[in-house]
C-alpha cells in the first residue's frame, strides 16, 4: 500500500500528513511551476519596452546637452535620481532597483557618463522635464515640440507627473 508520499523536494511524509495538507500546500509539494527561462522573461521585457516605445529613435531630442550625469531609455538626466523620478512618474513601479539591476544586465541602454551639465545656448527660466526629455526652459521645450508656450504651461499644470520644473 502507499504508506509514504515523496515530495519534490527528495523528502518523504507520511500518508496521514499529506493528506491533512490543503489542495495548494499538496501541488507546491508535488509540481514545479511552469516559468519561461531567464532569456526568455528577458526577450519578452525587452519586446515590451519596445512596444511602450522607450527605444524609439524618433522622438523630439531635446535641445539641452547634458555632458555628464545619466543615459537611460527614459532620456538624459543628470544623474541617477533625476532618471528615477522621471521613470517613476512615468509609471515604473520599484524603479530604483530595477534601475540599479538593469545598469549590470542592460549596460548598453543604462549607464553613467561622466562630466559636468551643460546647457546648449542661454538658460533663461527653469528647466523642464518632459517625456521627451529635459529642456532648459519653457520657451526651447515650445519650439521643439512645435506647440505654443501656453499649451506647455496647461500640460505642466495638467500633468504634473509628465511634465515638470527641474530645480
């Protein structure tokens, strides 16, 4: 008769204790759960960053050249922290960690470069950030996006976590 169960992990208990088991504790026990491998989960991050669109070449390139700081698919920041935020009011949930594992695994699309910042032109006002990257003020982000001034004030007031002034 069967007297003893084996457990996926070599282990052996007893009839009377497994079946005292709930339904769930028994299958954790007995079956290994269907996960794609490593390179599978990371083909299927990448397809859907590419579909989110952060690996889009043909979005408006700011006309602030930042020398320094840091390059992720989210734009050019002055450092770290800034690409942070950024992320995370874009909707990235955890992005500190996952930023501080995608610089080791994606070291092509997250990395550092050193150098101070520098602004292209006058720097009249603040600067602004935007999901199409960092401006040094109002009036450049205007232009570049081919809207009126008017309409970047309505979008920071209206979407605070898309658009922003950077201090």
């Amino acid at each position: 008769m069967l007297d003893k169960v084996k457990l996926l992990n070599g282990t052996e208990v007893t009839w009377e204790e497994f079946s005292r088991w709930s339904v769930q504790k028994q299958k954790a026990n007995l079956t290994r759960p269907v996960l794609p491998s490593k390179k599978e989960m990371s083909r299927r991050i990448k397809e859907g960053r590419k579909k989110a669109g952060l690996y889009d070449k043909d979005r408006p390139k700011p006309i602030i050249e930042v020398q320094g700081g840091f390059v992720c698919p989210y734009g050019h920041f002055p450092n770290r922290a800034m690409a942070i935020k950024a992320a995370t009011n874009l909707g990235l949930k955890n992005a500190q960690k996952k930023f501080s594992r995608l610089c080791k695994s994606e070291p092509e699309n997250y990395y550092y470069i050193n150098g101070p910042r520098k602004a292209n032109g006058t720097n009249k006002g603040r600067a602004i950030q935007t999901p199409y990257g960092i401006f040094p003020n109002v009036r450049t982000c205007a232009a570049s996006l081919g809207v009126t001034t008017d309409k970047i004030y309505i979008r920071v007031k209206g979407s605070p976590k898309k658009y922003f002034y950077i201090t």
